[in-house]
C-alpha cells in the first residue's frame, strides 16, 4: 500500500509544470517521501538481518543475538540507532563507520591539542577517523591554496614588473591529496600489515590511522605562516615541528613498547622507531620542497 | 469496506508484488528514486557545469581539462563527503536532499565566479567571492545546522565551512 501511496506521490510532481511554487511544494513532497522511504528501507534491513540468524520470525528473545523484543516492531530512525550497536551493521552499510565517528566536538579539540608531546607521547582521548580524515582534508586545501600563493609571491619577486595573475597550477592539490591521503590511511594499514610479531603485535589498525593522521594536525597553523616567511625561515620551522610531532609518534609506540614488556628486540624497536621518524619526517621536507 | 478489509487487501496487493517477480518492486523502487533524483539534481548539476566551464576557461592551456574534471570532482565529492560526514556523526538528513541542498546553495558563488569575469581587480573580486561564500554557507548552515546534535554541531558544520572555502579560494584565484 505504501508503494502505491509513493507511486501516486511521483506520477504528481512529474505532472506538475515548472512554475517555482509547484516546485517548493513538490520538493516537501519529495523530502517526506524521502522520509518515509528511508525509514522502511531501514525497517527492511533490520527484517533481513533477523533473518539471517532465524529460520522463522520469533517474538520471544533469542539468546544468540540478544536483541530485545521491542525491536520486532518498527521504530523510528533515532531509536533504531540507539537499540543496534554500529558492529551489527554490515561492512558495506553506511552506520557500520558511525562507530568511528562516535566522538564530540571537544574530544577532537582535546586530541590536536595532545598530539604535539614530545615527553610523554601523544596521548589521545578518544579513537576516530574524523579527526584524521578532516585534517588531512584541510591540509591538503591549506597546501594546496598557499603552496599556488607561495609560487606567486616567487614569481613576484623574480619579475618586480611583473602585472600578471597569479598562475594557478591545479596539480598541486592533485599530489597534496595522493601524498595526504596515503599518508594517513593507505601508510598506516601497510605499517600494520607488517609490522612483524614485535611489540606492535596488539596495536589495531584504527589506532594507528588515528595516531598518524592526528601528528599531522601541527602542521596546519604551521602552514598558514609558510608563505611569509623567508627560505631559510620555512626550513627551519619545517623541520622544528616534524622533528617534535616525529618525537611524539615515536614516544607513542615506544610507550606501547614499553607495555609490552619485549625487552630482548631493542634493536628491532629501534629500527622501526627510526623509520616512523623518518617517514615522518620526510613528509615535512617534502611538504615543503614541492609546495613552499 | 472496514479497516480490518482494507488492510487484508492492502497486504494482499504486496504479496502479489513480493510473489510476482523479486525484481518488480526494486525496479519501480529505482524508477520512482530517478524520476524524484533526477528532477531534483538538475540544479545542482547545471550550476556545477557552469562553475567548471567558467574556471576551466581561464585556466593555463595544458590544464584546462584537469581544471573541469577537478572542480567537478570536487563539487561532487566534496558535497559527498561533507553529507556522509553529517550521517556517520548522526544527523538526521538523507543523502540526496543534502547533497542537493548542497549543490543549490553554491549559487551565490556562481555569481560571484560570473561577476568575476568581468572585474579583474583583485579586491573587487574578493569582495564578490566573499560575498558569495559568506552567503552560501550560511545557506547551507542553516539548512544543516538544526539535524546535528548539539555536542556534534561544529564537526558537521566544519566541513562545510571547508567546501565552500575551497570553492571560493578556486574562484578567486583563477
């Protein structure tokens, strides 16, 4: 019934002309259609994940799934997120990554503040990927915005007469992005791919991507002071905070180390420490070589 | 006819459609879905063309593809992502009306790329994109803005700030 309900909806706002007051009402119709819609295709999952544990539908609890029987009638979409943990959803559907953005505005807050500690390692409050995602995102703009005014202010400098607009060269936020992006995701699931049965044997892949992607966050406010700065200023500012948020990584999985009680691989923990330091570093010279 | 019939016939008709063929109702389901999306992205879609053609066309020649494909990338993915964001944190919107929301609040900005054109002055121009992107976050934000929690408000809020920012830096600099 609800199908034909929609169907007698659609066949009116296509009928309708193009008059700009046909078309607002039409879009309310379309939003609560939308509405409507989302919430049985919600109900619809929940009946197919139901089935897949039961032959027949039970209205008595069942122990293997510990679903309350509240759940068997429809609720709307606030209540159904609350009752379903995020882990209950399939891979492929969207609420199963809402457990990676279960997190508040000042915990975010709380995380760049933390992650610049060279003494004591970063310590984050809570485990994301919004804050890695967001700040590799505004890295990568930041980068790609000031890296074309930078080239400007060169070529300024090169030709004082020069009356020309600033040549926009849109590849620098093409390989901002590839270099950002795999840094934060792609680097951090290789790293943990191999990273071999040392003391790094319990870390999860999660904590890693957050833990790289929140070292990066120190480079933002340095990226606003790059341009104005002169060559010899942006090297030495370059290297200070990849140097420091370097040290907090490395601080960070020595802490871990440390944890793990593995004293008989110093020299394989020190080797991997390097090579984070490395890396990490390396990111901030290239920064700034390709960009600034 | 009581409510107890109604009701029998009405399961009755979905049993038929169910019984009939799987498929049947999953490809009126998609018809149904193209013909809201699709009158409904039109907008969006136009004022993405006209934004890619206008800062393509000024671009250094070896990149003036790059350019189009890019801003359209970005137009779309960037309202994408900025739509899934606002889901995972939990707001309460679907994906096409925002994405669509989206999409027609860069209109401001269309304008201010459009008076561009014609004022090459560099504060002229940044008045116009100020203006523009002033107005069409603030579009959008007051679209958003009520389906967030409130603890959550500036993470989904951000990202918008970011997308419009990143448009109006491409216009202002082209």
């Amino acid at each position: 019934m609800s199908e034909l309900s929609l169907e007698n909806n659609s066949q009116s706002t296509t009928s309708s002309g193009n008059d700009f007051l046909d078309d607002d009402l039409s879009l309310n119709k379309m939003i609560d259609d939308n509405n409507q819609e989302n919430e049985q295709q919600l109900n619809n999952n929940e009946d197919k994940e139901k089935n897949e544990g039961l032959e027949f539908q039970n209205f008595t609890p069942q122990l293997d799934l510990g679903q309350k029987t509240t759940e068997i009638e429809p609720q709307p979409l606030v209540e159904e997120k609350q009752d379903k943990s995020p882990n209950d959803y399939p891979v492929w559907s969207l609420n199963y990554y809402s457990q990676y953005f279960d997190i508040e505005t000042r915990d975010v807050l709380l995380n760049i503040l933390n992650s610049i500690n060279p003494i004591k390692g970063i310590a984050l409050e809570k485990i994301d990927f919004f804050g890695p995602f967001w700040i590799a995102t505004t890295l990568i703009v930041l980068i790609g915005s000031l890296g074309n005014f930078t080239s400007y202010i060169k070529s300024l400098e090169k030709n004082k007469d020069n009356a020309g607009e600033p040549q926009f060269d849109f590849h620098k936020i093409t390989y901002a992005s590839s270099i950002l992006y795999s840094y934060v995701f792609i680097y951090p699931i290789i790293f943990w791919v191999f990273r071999l049965k040392s003391f790094l044997a319990h870390t999860k892949v999660k904590q890693l991507i957050c833990l790289f992607g929140y070292s990066l966050s120190w480079l933002l406010p340095l990226c606003l002071f790059l341009p104005f700065l002169t060559e010899s200023g942006k090297w030495v500012s370059i290297l200070t905070v990849s140097a420091l948020t370097g040290f907090s990584l490395v601080r960070t999985i020595l802490k871990q180390w440390k944890q793990a009680e593995n004293e008989n691989k110093t020299k394989l923990t020190l080797i991997i420490s390097l090579i984070i330091f490395l890396i990490h570093c390396g990111l901030g010279i290239a920064i700034k070589i390709i960009f600034f | 006819m009581s409510i107890l019939e109604e009701n029998k016939i009405d399961s009755q008709i979905n049993d038929d459609f169910l019984e009939s063929s799987l498929d049947e109702p999953i490809s009126q389901t998609i018809l149904r879905d193209v013909k809201m999306i699709g009158r409904d992205l039109w907008g969006p879609l136009i004022v993405c063309l006209i934004l890619s053609v206008i800062l393509s066309s000024k671009a250094a020649d070896n990149q003036t593809q790059l350019i189009f494909a890019g801003v359209f990338v970005i137009i779309w993915f960037g309202a994408g992502v900025v739509t899934v964001n606002a889901l995972l944190l939990g707001g309460k919107v679907s994906f096409f009306q925002s994405v669509c929301v989206l999409g027609y609040s860069l209109f401001p900005l269309v304008i201010s790329a459009l008076l561009c054109i014609f004022f090459r002055h560099i504060i002229a121009r940044t008045v116009f994109v100020l203006v523009g992107f002033v107005w069409s976050t603030i579009a959008s934000l007051g679209f958003i803005s009520p389906l967030i929690p409130k603890n959550k408000k500036t993470l989904a809020l951000y990202p918008v700030f970011l997308f419009y920012f990143t448009i109006s830096w491409l216009i202002l600099v082209n």
